[in-house]
C-alpha cells in the first residue's frame, strides 16, 4: 500500500485510484488523464514563447504557472501544451493539472517530489517517462516560487 498521508485530498485520490488497478488498467487510467486536459487559453495559445518546455520529457511538452498574488495562500493555476499524439506526456500534465491546480502556492511546495514513483506506473511506462514528469513538477514548483515569492 502506498503512502498517502502527506499528499493533498485531490493528489490522494488520485493515487489511491492508480494503485487499486492492475497495471493494465493503470496505463489505461493514465490515458484518461490525457483527455481531461484543458485546452490552453487563448492568450498562450497566441503566444507559446511565454510557456517553459520540459525537455525531460519525450514528446514536446510546456507549461506555465499563474499564480494569484504574492505568498504562502496565492492560489496557483496550470496550464499545459501537450500534442495529442503524445497520450502519456498528457497524461501526467493530465494528473498534475487535476492535483494542483487552485491549490495554494504552500500546497504546491509541499507536493512530495516521488509522486510519479507513487503512482504504480513503473511496469506500465519506462522511467524515462516517469522523469518527464518529475521534470514538470520541478518546473511548476519553481514557478511558484518565482512568481509567489515564498
């Protein structure tokens, strides 16, 4: 059984739907992820130079963080540009977008960073895989350090 206490009502959900599957069905929750994913807003969409790629990652992936003013509750939004034809890069943004997103910026900090490792994907997706979404993770941690000032 995996560890939960430390995570996040919507990240422990999350993880606790993962390890209550067979690895098949893990792969095939991952996908779902991938359709949840929101378009970007118009005003990245137009302007792709202000999203930070994730070279971690396999298929071409960027993400940028909002965060709603200054400080340990600055609530924190995602947004992510990942190609359709790339189903697993989207969804771990798909996963990380549904755990983080309107969390505060304190929240998004103390995400553990293994939360990749705890999703019970290791025989499904190769660790190259699995690092890209580390790598996303620490560029949104970043970010919302960057842009709340904690």
């Amino acid at each position: 059984m995996t560890d939960t206490s430390d995570l996040t009502a919507a990240l422990r959900g999350i993880v606790d739907d993962f390890n209550a599957l067979t690895t098949a069905d893990r792969l095939q929750l991952l996908l779902e992820f991938s359709t949840g994913l929101p378009e970007l807003p118009e005003r990245y969409a137009a302007h792709p130079e202000l999203l930070e790629g994730v070279p971690e990652c396999q298929s071409p992936i960027f993400l940028v963080v909002e965060v709603d003013g200054s400080g340990q509750d600055a609530p924190v939004h995602l947004f992510f540009s990942a190609p359709a034809e790339a189903p697993t890069t989207r969804g771990f943004a798909g996963i990380l977008y549904e755990g983080l997103n309107g969390l505060t910026a304190a929240d998004v900090q103390a995400v553990p960073n293994d939360i990749s490792d705890r999703l019970g994907l290791a025989e499904a997706v190769s660790p190259l895989r699995l690092r890209g979404m580390a790598g996303m993770l620490g560029r949104i941690k970043r970010q919302v350090r960057e842009k709340s000032g904690i």
